[in-house]
C-alpha cells in the first residue's frame, strides 16, 4: 500500500474501499469487505446514510478479529444531522454499528443550508477532543466552505471527499483540487470509475493494453498520480477489488499524464 501524510505525520492509504451501495445485500457485502481486508486494504470509507445504517453494520462485522489500530476508517453525518444534539447522537449511532470506540476521519457529508457550520464544529470538536474521533473532515464542501470549516475547527481539516476521476473534472474547475494541493487537505475522489464507464472506454484501452494493465488501472493511477489525491472505488467483486489495487503498480509519464488530462468531457 502507498500512503499520503496528514498535517501531523499520520499516514492515509491511499486507496480505500468505497461502500456507498452497501446495505442491501448483507452476505455479498460482508463477503467484499473480508476480501479486501484480506487483499491488503486498511482503508474502509462508508456513512451513516449508506443503506440507513447498514453498511456500517455490514463493516462492523466483516472487520471483527482485525487490528483496529492497523485499520482507517472513514464515516460521515448526514446534513440533516448537524445540529449541536445531533452530531453526537449520530456519531454514538455510527460506533455501535461499526463495532469500535472511535473513527479514524469523520466528514460532515453534505453541507447544511440551514444549520450554520459554527454550530456543527463546536460538536464536532468537542468528540475529538473526547478522542472518539481522530481526525475531521468534509465532503462535498466548496473553497469557501472549506475556509470557514479551517477556522471553526481545533484541529486539522484532514479532507474534503469530493466526485472526481477522468470524466468529472469540476474540482480542477471550482479550485477544491488546488485549495487542497495548498493546504495540506486530501482530497477524496469518490466515483473514480464512473460506474464503470472507464472500465469500457476505447479512449484508454489502447494506452491501457501498451502499458500491460486495464483501462480502470490506468483511470485510478491518474488520480493517484496528482498531489494530495487519494480514491475510494467500490466494488464487492473481490477480482475486481484485486484490479484496482493493481493501480498501485502503475507508473504514469508526463506524456502520459498529458495525454490522459485530454479526456476531459
């Protein structure tokens, strides 16, 4: 596995399994989450509102017998759970089902139109400093947005968990990828694949099938290959699990990189 360093040293993997559909399918969701494990990911990233709850309970489950001081785990709280009340109560939820007593990152998931940051920071960091969260972050969260949450939070702003691969450039538009290349904040790629959409492009076949690996390898080691990036595919098919650790071992040009930055839709 390869990492990238927080502010204080701690080491992220920088590939994570991704388990935004799970909660519907308990045997083959638990299933994945043992095979990953067993695969050699440490980096599991799930929510409150995957499958109502489920897919930390599925989590929960698969990582018993584990070292979970080996593990990292990333949750989220719902937008609509940002209240000062509330951010506790959904954090205690979250524990129980995945079976420990702290989380390694936890991210507001969405931003609230209506309850201010201020109030949702001064419970956030009271859990960190309860230790039952290590780290802090946000999802889906604009420059100006993370600006804020830089000065409402007592610790560091580990990430910003954002949509971003091949086809979905907007955090190079928007400047989220630069604000966080500046600021020492990993950025999350969610949907690295597009539901499979990369997997099938002709555009990256040809240069996939010359370098020996596959079209999906070669759209996450793009990624992986920008400052301060880091992805979490999903997938509950352990070959596939297999062929996105795959991307780990592929090693991009500048040409390369040029060539693949042109596929922007």
């Amino acid at each position: 596995m390869r990492y990238r360093n927080l502010h204080d040293g701690r080491p992220v993997p920088i590939l994570g399994l991704g388990t935004a559909s799970f909660g519907r399918d308990r045997n083959r969701e638990f299933n994945a989450v043992r095979a990953a494990l067993d695969l050699g990911y440490t980096h599991i990233d799930t929510a409150e509102g995957y499958g109502s709850g489920e897919a930390e309970r599925v989590i929960g489950e698969a990582i018993k017998g584990h070292d979970r001081s080996k593990l990292f785990i990333t949750t989220k709280v719902a937008p609509e759970h940002l209240g000062a009340a509330d951010v506790p109560r959904s954090l205690e939820g979250s524990l129980s089902r995945l079976q420990t007593d702290y989380v390694d990152l936890y991210l507001i998931h969405w931003p609230s139109a209506t309850i201010p940051l201020e109030e949702t920071f001064g419970a956030l960091n009271e859990l960190v400093s309860r230790g039952q969260v290590r780290y802090l972050g946000v999802s889906n969260f604009s420059v100006a947005q993370m600006e804020e949450s830089f000065r409402l939070t007592d610790s560091i702003l580990a990430a910003n968990q954002v949509r971003y691969s091949l086809l979905h450039r907007e955090p190079e538009r928007n400047g989220v990828l630069e604000y966080c290349q500046g600021h020492d904040v990993l950025l999350t790629a969610y949907t690295p694949i597009e539901k499979g959409r990369l997997s099938a492009s002709s555009e990256l076949a040809g240069m996939a099938g010359d370098k020996g690996c596959t079209p999906v390898q070669l759209a996450l080691a793009w990624l992986l290959s920008q400052e301060q990036v880091i992805t979490i595919p999903e997938s509950k098919n352990r070959s596939h699990l297999e062929e996105n650790l795959g991307a780990l071992e592929v090693e991009l040009s500048a040409e390369e990189k040029g060539e693949l930055d042109r596929l922007a839709s």
